[in-house]
C-alpha cells in the first residue's frame, strides 16, 4: 500500500518537474499513476519505451479509452472487472498479473504487471500505480527450451533425456560414459 504524506497529491504525482518524476523517469520498467475513474495521470519514459505511446498521448485520457487493450493468456479482454487496475481500486490491495498490452504499432507482447493502491494521509484510496515489464525476451526463452525438449525426446530415452536435464539443472558436471547406441 502506497500511503502519501498530506502534502503529496495526485496532482503533485502527475508533475513532470518533480524529483520523483525524474527518478520515475529513469526506471527500466513502465510507470503509470491513475486516479479513480482510471484516468491517467502520469506515464514514465519507460511506459512510452515498452508500449510506443508517448506520455502526451496518453495522461488524460481513460486507461481503457483503447490505448493498450489488455488481455489475458486466453485472450480476454480486460478493461472491464478482470482488469487488475479495477480489482486494486475495488478491494483497495495489491495485484499481480502477467498480461498482454497492445504496443502503439499494433502487435502484443507479454508483460508482468504489479498494480497498488495509492492512498491519501487519511488512508483513502485515491488512485493506483501500476508498474509493468515486458517478458518478451523470456517468453521467447521458454517457447525455445520447449522446442529443444520436444526435439530431443524424438532421439532419446525418456530416463537418459531425463538424467541429463537434471544434471545440468542441477548445474553439476556432466557424468561421462560410454554407452551402445543405435540411431535408425
């Protein structure tokens, strides 16, 4: 839970001139502020990096105005109650989630997002703050080493596949042997 001092304000969170704008700024990760109806109040150079929408186009307007359009792994839509922003806002707690955002050109990509209420000094939520990463790299990671194993059960035993993989999770040297072989 983000609690603000009485002097911090949405309005002081969405100032590009302040120390905290700056240091949001210089974040790898994406940073958007919203109030309470989900209208954008601050987008970091971060957010305008991964997505391809710069902050002028998006503080303003409605965080469900077709901007990023997120869906879930099965494609849902989520700018209605699935969206994590609404349940932090509802239930007034954190969420995590991995989605997927449409970037400025048009094509998805998968990002883990972390959503927290931001409250006011006498502890009324007064907005939210999401934080979101591109996994795109690791997505891609994975499909690979999916493929490597699909690909390697077609020349090995189950038990030998197996025995190698958790010696090399493991990160153990690799037990040498000399074994008969037969490839048809």
């Amino acid at each position: 839970m983000v609690l603000l001092p009485q002097s911090v304000t949405l309005e002081y969170l969405g100032r590009r001139d302040t120390i905290l704008s700056y240091v949001l700024d210089d974040l790898f990760d994406g940073v958007y502020i919203v109030d309470l109806h989900r209208t954008i109040v601050f987008w970091n150079k971060g957010a305008e990096r991964i997505t391809g929408f710069a902050s002028g186009e998006v503080v303003g307007r409605f965080c469900g105005e077709e901007i990023l359009h997120h869906i879930d792994e099965e494609g849902v839509a989520l700018c209605g109650g699935a969206c994590p922003l609404v349940r932090c806002l509802t239930a007034g707690e954190k969420y995590s989630a991995k989605v997927y955002p449409c970037h400025k050109s048009g094509r998805r990509f998968p990002v883990v997002t972390n959503v927290a209420p931001i409250r006011n000094e006498s502890g009324e939520i007064i907005g939210a703050i999401e934080i979101f990463r591109d996994v795109s790299s690791e997505e891609e990671f994975r499909k690979l080493q999916q493929k490597f194993s699909n690909l390697m059960t077609l020349f090995f035993r189950p038990t030998a596949l197996n025995e190698v993989l958790s010696q090399a999770r493991a990160g153990g040297e690799l037990e040498s042997r000399e074994r008969d072989v037969t490839v048809m």
